[in-house]
C-alpha cells in the first residue's frame, strides 16, 4: 500500500476531537451525491420529454417532406418512384395539405384537412398507432357514395359527434357565380377517431382519402407534395439532400428536424440551461470539499511538519490531500448515480407524477441515455478533483521548522 494513501486512510478516519471535520466531510459527500442524482433526473426526464415530443411529431408528420416549387405536384408518381429508389428511403406517399370547415353535430370549427392515400399511407406514417376507432383503410370506402373521414378525438368532442355521424366539409374556394363566389359543401361520414395527446393536432387535423381531398380542392389529378419515411431520423437531412439532388432544380425536400427546428431548439436550449443550474450544486459541493481540506491541512499542520521531517516530499504532502478529496468526491459521485438510477427506474415503472392535459404525454417521462451518465460522473470528478488542488499546494508548502518551531 502506497504511503500517501495509507495516510489518507487515516485521516478520513477521524477521531473524536475531529468528528467537526467528519461531519464536514459527509455532508461534502451528501452534496456531491445530490447534484450527481439531480443532474441524472433532470437530463432524463429531458431526454425523455424530447423523445416523446419527436415521436409524437414523427407519428403524425413524416422524416422528409418534398414539395415542388412552382406550386402542386403534377407528376406526383414519377416522383415518388424517383423518391423512393434514393438510399435510405424506406416508404413514400403523396398527400394534399389545406384548409377547411368541418360542420357538424354541435357546430363549426376551422380544420386542417389532410388527403393521403391509405395503402402507402401506413408504410410512411404511424397513425394506425393513435387510432381509437377504425382505421386508416376505411378511408378507402365509400358509405352509399358519402366519403369517409376520420376526426382528432378533442375535435369530435368539441363537435359532439362520433363514429358513423355525418359531417359537412366546407372549402371557401367555390365556384364563381354572379352571387360572387359560393363556398363548396361535401357531405362525409365519420369513419374514424385518432388521439395522439398533443391537443394542436387532436383538435385541428382531419384525415380524408387523396381522391376526395383532390375532388373537394379541385386539384384534379395533383398533390401538394410527397411525404417520406427514412430508415434512419437522424440521416433524415442528408438524405432530403440526396432527394433534392435525384429530383433537380424546381424540387424542395426539408427534413423533420428543419420542419420543427424551433420546438426542438428550445428544448435543448432547457435541458442545457436546467445542466447549468444542476451543475451548480455539484460546485457548491466542491466548496465544501475545499473547506474541509482546509480544515484537516490546519488540523494536521504538525503531522505534515514531522513528516515532511522524515523525508516525505512535497509531492507526497500533496497527493495526501488531493487523495482525501478524490475519495470524497468519488464516494459522493457513485451514492448519486445509484441514486439518480433508482429515482429514474422508479419513476418510469411507477408513473405516479401526472402531467396536465397541455403536455403531449400524461405522465413524466424517462429515459436515461448511458452517454449523460458517464459525462455526468466525469464532471463531478473533475470538479472535485479541481476543488483538491488549492488545499492540497497550501499543505505541500508548509515549512516544517516554522511549524515545529515553538513546539
């Protein structure tokens, strides 16, 4: 055993005139342990609020969207042929994305009426997964000529109607007459309800197949653009650049993270400013390792004297306390990672934090990414291991005839 951590040892032990400093020295520990178990709660359960934030957008919104510039997309078909034979695209569909009035039971609301075709539809977008009645193949059908759609559960509710009813769709887009322009009415029936918890999306969209959407919009036989899936999310840029680059000029394709490039910025701009915060605690707990350094180098400033006497170097001094430090340090880094893990583990088993209704999720999410645990550990240690150096110099500094000198 190494003469420097033999005498750490026995320092850290303290006898019962220095138990001020061992109380000292558990609560540096106990403080280092709670800023590690914080900052592992709050990088998770940020993790996990943009998880699930993506995977709510991505359930609804496809990886990459591609547009033409001059307006609708003619030849729809050969571009999604084009589109799909690019590496990393795993599914393509056509849609049409515009504006309406849906009328109906209670009232009248504002809508966002998406058409999509329902046989590619499902290899691009996860909806099937929200759906609470029927599903997206039923668009397909047709009630006694009446088209189908399918309504967000908040927006039902709002219009008080459910599954089977009869709504009316209303473009303001109509037919010019010498009355002026009359707006255009098509009767549908409800074939559906989806519910994905984020309230912009349940009380807004509605879903309707591509052929009625073109119908009722007087597209003829175009779309708005392309929606694509990817096998990789976080390839999704590069490959709306190769996109761009297959199609030509005239082509836009924005990937998901452009699309909603401010939502997620403001997330990682609060997990990173709620770090900071954290963080802080951690230093106040390195403060407290330097007191408590300070405290044991003039406790034992006789003991350095006499072994600095006997041969020890400066160095030796100096890797006494830097020693004493690490091991508080360390102790209080791994008692918060147990911590920080258990807290996490139980608050994802257990779910009992609820959430308001404004959140896309119900309960506080979880996910702990290995990577945040280890750069969490490696700060703390580094933090308090700068916290050893300022003690540990004024202790290899101390000169023993002036320490012993009226002794």
């Amino acid at each position: 055993m190494r003469f420097e951590w033999f005498v750490c040892r026995r320092y850290l032990k303290a006898k019962r005139k220095q138990s001020f400093i061992s109380l000292i020295s558990l609560i540096s520990v106990a403080g280092v342990m709670v800023g590690v178990m914080a900052l592992i709660v709050v990088l998770a359960v940020m993790t996990g609020f943009t998880s699930e934030f993506r995977n709510k957008i991505l359930g609804i919104n496809s990886h990459v969207v591609v547009q033409d510039l001059g307006g609708s997309l003619a030849d729809y078909r050969e571009a999604a042929a084009s589109v799909g034979a690019v590496p990393g695209v795993v599914g393509v569909t056509p849609y049409i994305y515009a504006q309406a009035m849906l009328t109906g039971g209670a009232g009248g609301t504002g809508i966002v009426l998406r058409g999509l075709d329902p046989s590619s539809a499902v290899r691009v977008l996860d909806i099937n997964r929200y759906m609470t009645a029927g599903a997206i193949d039923t668009l397909a059908e047709a009630d006694q000529g009446v088209p189908g759609i399918i309504l967000g559960k908040e927006l039902a509710n709002q219009l008080q109607i459910t599954v089977g009813d009869r709504v009316k769709l209303i473009s303001a887009a109509g037919p010019l007459t010498p009355m002026g322009v009359l707006p255009k009415i098509k009767a549908c029936r409800v074939m559906g309800l989806f519910d994905t918890g984020m309230y912009e999306y349940d009380s807004s969209l509605a879903y309707t197949s591509l052929a009625t959407a073109q119908e009722f919009f007087d597209l003829g036989d175009t779309v708005h653009g392309i929606e694509v899936k990817v096998a990789d999310i976080d390839e999704a840029a590069a490959i709306a650049g190769r996109i761009e680059q297959r199609l030509g000029p005239g082509y836009l394709a924005k990937d998901w993270m452009r699309m909603n490039r401010n939502i997620f910025s403001a997330l990682k701009l609060e997990k990173t400013a709620l770090s900071v915060i954290m963080a802080l605690v951690v230093m106040v707990a390195a403060f407290n390792i330097v007191s408590t350094l300070i405290m044991v180098v003039m406790e034992k400033t006789k003991d350095i004297a006499i072994l600095k006497s006997m041969g020890a170097t400066s160095g030796s001094i100096m890797r006494i306390f830097m020693y004493e430090g690490l091991v508080i340090g360390l102790t209080g880094t791994l008692l918060g990672i147990a911590g920080g893990l258990t807290l996490c583990e139980i608050l994802g088993r257990y779910q009992f934090i609820k959430l308001p209704e404004v959140y896309p999720v119900s309960t506080l999410p979880v996910k702990v990414l290995p990577l945040d645990v280890a750069l969490i550990a490696g700060a703390a240690l580094l933090i308090t291991f700068l916290a050893t150096l300022y003690p540990s110099r004024q202790a290899a500094k101390i000169d023993p005839a002036v320490a012993l000198r009226y002794e």
